[in-house]
C-alpha cells in the first residue's frame, strides 16, 4: 500500500492512496504532523484527562467528561460500527501514533474527539435557564426573556438550482459559526483513492470528512437544526446498605450504576514534572495558583435515564430544587455516534447517496443542504430527536414520572426549493413541519436576508456565491431602534444621538459610527435591565453562570441572556415589573455623555476585534495572542455576519469558522477558506495565512488536481 501527499501554496494537503487503508493511514499521520498539539488536547477532553496537561484549570471538563461518559459513548459507538469502518479508524489512528511515536490513539478515540465537539450542541445547557426564569418569573418571564440556545446559532448554509447560475448547475454555499479557535476547529483537506476523490472540512482528530464536502458529483454544507435531544433529568438517589447507588424510576427504586474514578492533575505530588516530556506542544503556562496536594475524584453514577452530569446523592439542592441531574441523548441511548455515515459520504455520487448515508447520523441533528450534478437540490433534517412529552422539550422533568420517558424517533423534515430554485437555512424553523425538530429556533432574520438577497442578486458564480453570507446588515435592532425614536424629554446629547441612530443605514461595518453608537446603547441598556431588581435576583440565585459550573456560563450568564432578548423584553416587560422606557432613555444620556466625556463617537471596528481562542485561552490560562488577533471585523450576532457580540465586551470570539462555495458545474472552481490557516506551528507560513480571504470573503479557489 502506498500514499502520497503534497500541500498546496496555503499548505492544505492533498492526500491520495492506492487503498482506502493507506488513504486513511496518510490522513492520520498527516493531522498528526501538522496539529499535533491540538490532537492530544482533543483525546484528552474525550478521556477527561486534560488537568494531566493544564493542571487544575481541566478540572471541570474533566469531572464532565467522566460523569457524561464520553470515552465509554465512543467505545460503544465503536463496537456497533461495521468491520470496514472499524478497519477505517483503526488505520487512521495508526498512522496518528506512528507519526507521534506513542500509542496514545485508540481505534475509538476519533468517536470521542467528535462527541467533544457535539455534546454542548444540544439542548441540556439551555434547558437549566429555561427551568431558572420559569421557577423565578414564571410564563410571564418566557415570553419576556429568551430561552432559545444562544451558542448554536449563526450558522448559514444555502443552495440554489443551476436556473439560478450562471452555469446552469447547482450551488452550494455555507458558513458554519462556532467559537474561533486557534487553531481551526475545522481542516481543509483532499481525499483521493481508487474508490473516491473528495474535498471538504473535517474535525482534527477524526478520519474522512463529516460536515462539508464536495466528492465531485455531489456536494452538501449543514447548519445547526437546534434539534432537541437531550433531556435533563431530576433524579432521587439514595445509597444502598452495600455502598451501591439507587435511583427512584417509573417503577420504583432501581439500581444504578456507580463507580469513582480518579484524576491525575499536573504539579500535584510531582505529576507532570517528568511524565509528559515527549508531548508534541512545550507552551502550556503552569497554573501558578495551583496549591492542591491530591488527585481529584469523581463519582460517576448512570441511571436508567443516562449519566448524573449535575449533583449526585450527597449534593446540595441545585437551583432547579434537585440534587442530582441525569442526561439523556440519543448517543448515550444508542451507544451510536452515526460514524456508519463516514464512509458512504465519502463515496457519495449523487444526493440519494448523501440522503442515504445520514440515515445513520445520530448526534447532533443537522440541516443538510445537498445538491448534485444532475441538478436536484435538497434540505434535509438528520440524526435522531426522542418522542416524549412535550415539557420534556422545556426544562428538568422528574426521573419518577413515566410520562416523561422517551416512547420513539421522530421522522424529520424534508424542504425542497420548488418554483424558488433555492433552499435556505440558517438555524430557523424552515417550515411547520420543524416543530418535530425543537421548541425554539434562531429568529428567521437571517435565512429571510439571505433569501432576499438572492432574490436581488443575478445568476451566481462561484465567486461572488459566498456575498450573501457576508451581509453586515443589523437586522435584530429595529424594536430597539424603534423605541429610541419615541423616547422623548431627552437633553441635548442624548437628543443628538437620537438622530444619529436615526440616520444609521443599520450597516454594521467596520467603520461604522452609527454600529459603534448602536452598540454602546445596546450595551448600556443590556446593563440597566441586568441592574433592575427583578433581573438581578435572578443572576444572584445562578451566580451569573457558575451555579452549575463556569462550563456553563455561556447559557446561564445574565448578561448574554438579556442581550439576546431585548426584542422580547421591550415587548413583554412591563409583565415581570420592568418599565423599559425609563431605563432606555437613562441609558441614551449616559451614552451622551460618555461620548461627551470621549470627544466623540469610536468606529465598530476599533471595538468589534477578531479573538481567537488558544487551548490555553479555553482553560483561561494566558497565552500570545495570533498575529491577527486584534483584527476589526464586521457583522453582529443579528447579521447574516454574525459575528457575535459578548455583552460587557466588543471582542468577537465566534463567528463563522469557515466559509467555502461548493460549484457543482466544475469543482476546481469551487472557494473555502478558514480564519487562520492548516498549520499549527508558530513559525509555520500556515498559521494565519488565510485570514485575509476569510475576512474579505475573496475565498481561496480550490484546484485539488493541480499540484503545485
């Protein structure tokens, strides 16, 4: 068997094999040479075991990972795969430790790393804030503030038939949002054996290609579908007289399983001063607070529903009232990760084929938009969402009650583009038919801009195919803005500020001093509404974000709440005893008059800057920023760009996490691009190379046959 890869002038590899073996094989050991550090830090967060690396600051992650089960997950997920695709991640995890020189990758371990990367994909973290406001504001704090999952939204995926191109065959375009992480969250890579030849994006530390690829024929992007199928929970549990562990189910006390594992943390008794000397990446800080002298434990308990991740049977109430939590997925119920999808993409020839391999898929539940050369297009909804009662799908429902279980899967929707000649999807409930899927979706803002906009725009090319999804346009601020025109009694600053925002053409560019004065406003009154009683009690009683653990603050924080809900606050407010309009005009003259105070208005882009996150940033340990972190970036968490917005910070650190056009007339022609670059290396050219074709939207042209 034999392989041969060679990079391009941006160094994505182009990796081709006599067999699918070897193919797999190169494809390991290529991601081992090129993101090795980013690899060892994704087994580990499957297996729990990052403090072995970061020391005490992994120890949250890791207590997750062993009370979720994920490395268990990924060895069933493992044994039910078929003898190929079992073949398939034994040679790709082969050719890691070759190229490591360690056996550290297991054939499972790729199952894992992707399970990582899902599991707060879901609906469980949002579901503690919608149990928090229903317990504390009751219906009328649901109609007030927003319970959607505000981490999983962003994501743009569109395809058009070939009567809209000037090709005359399909297009497919897409960007998927998550949080910048450097390096990438995604690899650009180039598969090639006898059997097929695809290009597309894939998770480092997983074989073939999963989200967005092109084999030539056929070609498929995917958004976030918001699906919910994950259900939290509340357990009784109570110690038996032989130290085992029961559970109160439907039918009474049962047995649960239970056990405690042990975590090594870095600098405790020495560990890791000598251990981890052949590790591929020597910048990880030391923790300089780390004081403790023991391995932490954690006791993992699985009932019949899933695994407690919250709590346990000694704990204290949580604010949901329990004291412990169970988790139930579709993947933990299954002992299926859908890795039976991987191989049946990759030979896909047309979208039947597509169709037919995300049969398998399980978690997370994706739209998928798939269009071939024989010019059909399709939207379809995959992976596995639970039958069961519908307060299920809207906070903590007791472990004890039978009406709560799961009776089946539902069958998910299908959208085609009809006399449109388009399919669009952008988080959103696509039709009636998505109430299957979830409760709560993105507001449709985005897919409706993207839908205008193609609407408006002549036969598309693959060049100018990725403008719609780079549309800066505000287009969540109009009951804002709306309000700020009635407010009245007004000094003359904030009378003056008044009519700038006013005349903002509601372009969130990065010169922008209308964005800028948009969003300070924003976030002056995001800051009031946080202070007012009613509100702030309830950021007191979670500890803004940190009362199930700091792992959660993105859902649970009050400040991102509010922020997220001020279109359905400034409707409903008044409701849960908030007068709205007070505090908006307090907060137009205290943005007065720090403008006053600052000799005039910022640009959005002094303020709006690009932040990628290092694996030491995701434990909040220090780290060099990149050479483009700092950049100004365009866009807003309400743009088609939606380059989220942190209330009490500027700084973007989500945002779309790759951009590509996918040409059905001729691949070669097709565009990507990625944040940073294929390369981890700091001394690497391909570190950050591809920063200025992400941002500008002047993707890189993709020629896979041509080498260099």
């Amino acid at each position: 068997m034999s392989s041969h890869v060679f990079h391009d002038q941006h160094g994505i590899p182009h990796i081709s094999a006599d067999s699918l073996g070897a193919l797999a094989f190169a494809q390991g050991a290529e991601q081992a040479t090129s993101r090795p550090a980013q690899l060892e830090l994704e087994r580990l967060r499957s297996e729990g075991r990052t403090a072995e690396r970061v020391g005490p600051a992994g120890l949250e992650w890791d207590r997750f990972a062993r009370q979720a089960r994920i490395d268990a997950i990924a060895q069933r997920a493992y044994d039910v795969l078929d003898a190929e695709t079992q073949e398939f991640l034994v040679a790709f995890t082969d050719g890691i430790n070759a190229t490591l020189r360690e056996r550290r990758w297991m054939p499972w371990s790729p199952c894992g790393v992707f399970l990582v990367q899902q599991i707060h994909f879901g609906s469980f973290p949002s579901k503690l804030w919608r149990q928090a406001i229903a317990d504390r504001l009751g219906t009328d704090g649901l109609r007030a503030i927003s319970v959607a999952p505000p981490t999983v939204s962003g994501s743009n995926a569109y395809a058009v038939t070939g009567a809209r191109t000037a090709s005359g065959a399909p297009i497919i375009a897409g960007d998927p949002h998550r949080i910048f992480e450097a390096p990438n969250v995604y690899l650009q890579t180039h598969l090639s054996c006898p059997e097929f030849d695809v290009v597309g994006f894939c998770f480092p530390g997983v074989p073939g290609v999963q989200h967005f690829a092109h084999t030539g024929s056929v070609a498929w992007g995917l958004t976030n579908a918001m699906g919910d199928y994950q259900d939290l929970y509340a357990e009784e549990l109570r110690r038996t007289p032989t130290g085992g562990v029961e559970a109160l189910g439907p039918d009474g006390w049962e047995a649960a399983e239970s056990f405690v594992e042990e975590i090594r943390v870095r600098g405790e008794l020495g560990f890791g001063d000598d251990d981890d000397e052949d590790w591929p990446d020597d910048h990880w800080p030391e923790d300089e607070n780390d004081d403790s002298d023991r391995p932490s434990e954690v006791e993992v308990i699985v009932t019949a529903r899933g695994p407690v991740v919250f709590g346990g049977v000694d704990s204290e109430p949580l604010p949901c009232g329990a004291r412990a939590l169970s988790l139930r997925t579709a993947s933990h119920d299954l002992g299926d990760l859908g890795f039976a999808a991987l191989l049946p993409l990759l030979r896909a020839k047309k979208v039947a084929d597509v169709e037919a391999a995300i049969g398998h898929w399980v978690e997370p539940v994706n739209n998928w938009v798939i269009a071939d050369t024989e010019g059909t297009v399709v939207h379809r909804v995959a992976g596995r969402v639970p039958e069961r009662h519908i307060d299920n799908l809207f906070g903590v429902v007791p472990a004890s009650s039978s009406e709560h279980q799961w009776t089946g899967w539902a069958t998910l929707p299908v959208v085609r583009p009809g006399e449109t000649g388009r399919v669009v999807s952008a988080n959103d409930r696509a039709t009636e038919e998505f109430s299957v899927v979830a409760s709560h979706f993105a507001a449709s803002w985005r897919a409706d801009r993207i839908r205008e906009l193609l609407d408006a725009a002549g036969p598309l090319t693959a060049t100018d195919a990725i403008t719609p999804l780079l549309d800066a346009r505000q287009l969540g601020g109009e009951s804002l803005l709306a309000a700020v025109a009635e407010t009245t009694g007004l000094g003359e600053g904030a009378t003056e500020l008044q009519q700038v925002l006013a005349g903002w053409d509601r372009e969130m560019s990065v010169d922008g001093l209308g964005a800028a004065a948009f969003t300070a406003l924003r976030s002056e009154f995001t800051d009031r509404l946080c202070a007012h009683p009613v509100l702030a009690t309830l950021a007191d009683d979670l500890a803004d974000g940190t009362a199930y653990g700091a792992l959660y603050r993105p859902w649970l924080a009050l400040a991102t709440r509010v922020g997220q809900s001020l279109p359905k606050l400034l409707e409903h407010a008044t409701s849960i005893g908030i007068d709205v309009g007070a505090l908006l005009r307090e907060s137009l003259e205290a943005v007065a008059a720090a403008v006053e105070t600052a000799g005039g208005h910022t640009s959005w882009g002094e303020r709006h800057r690009f932040t990628p996150l290092t694996g030491a940033a995701q434990f909040g340990l220090p780290d060099e920023p990149l050479a483009v972190s700092g950049e100004p970036l365009p866009g807003d968490m309400d743009s088609v760009a939606a380059m989220s917005w942190v209330p009490g910070s500027d700084l973007c650190v989500r945002g779309p996490v790759a951009r590509f056009v996918w040409d059905l007339a001729d691949r070669a022609q097709s565009r990507w691009a990625v944040p940073l670059g294929a390369h981890e290396a700091p001394d690497s050219p391909h570190r950050t190379d591809q920063f200025a074709a992400w941002h500008t939207g002047a993707l890189l042209q993709l020629t896979p046959d041509q080498e260099p």
